[in-house]
C-alpha cells in the first residue's frame, strides 16, 4: 500500500519560509517516478484547493494564481520525495498542506501537514 507522509510544516511568521516535503513508500507494482504529484491545501471551513503539481519527470509545473512567484514545486525521483518551497508567507496561507500521488485514476493521499502564518 502506497504512503505518504508529509513533514515540515509549522509556526511561521509573515514573510517568513518554510519547506514542505512528502516522501512516498510502499510501491510494489510500480514505482514513485510513475506518479505525478501535487500538494493541495485546506484551510478551516474551506475547500480543498490545488495548490501546485509537478510532473512525472519534474519538467513541468504549475501553481495557484495565489501562490506563483512564492512557491516552488520539486521532486527527487531517487528519494521518492516531493517538496513545496514556500516563500514570503501570508496569513491567508494558513491551512493543512497535502500532498497527492495521481497515476491515471490512482490517487493516494498523505495526512497532511499543518502551516500556520502568524505574527
């Protein structure tokens, strides 16, 4: 059974950074690099938004109009591992960060990592 499992979220004041990373496990008839990645965010009494992907190889990406510019996306095929780079943090980026594995209709979700953007 494929797991992720996300790390690096915190406290961070406005302006501040923070790295997110998602390392991926337990593929058995296939493997990390067959999966496209995304990280997703949800902020209380919100919906799930998309907040960036990336794809299979790491050569394309894109991003939420509210984060481009801030944010990065990147993946280490050999670490099984995705990152999301997030700089000049605001308030409005507070919620529980997700990433996502997607392989046609496969999708597997981690449990989420909480950011909180606060002076």
């Amino acid at each position: 059974q494929v797991q992720l499992v996300e790390s690096g979220g915190g406290l961070v004041q406005p302006g501040g950074s923070l790295r997110l990373s998602c390392a991926a496990s337990g593929f058995t008839f296939s493997s990390y690099a067959m999966y496209a990645m995304s990280w997703y965010r949800q902020a209380p009494g919100k919906e799930r938004e998309l907040v960036a992907a990336i794809s299979i190889t790491g050569g394309s990406s894109n991003f939420a109009d509210s984060v481009k510019g801030r944010f990065t996306i990147s993946r280490d095929n050999a670490k099984n591992t995705v990152y999301l780079q997030m700089n000049s943090l605001k308030p409005e980026d507070t919620a529980a960060y997700y990433c996502k594995a997607r392989r046609g209709s496969v999708n597997y979700w981690g449990q989420g990592t909480q950011v909180t953007v606060s002076s």
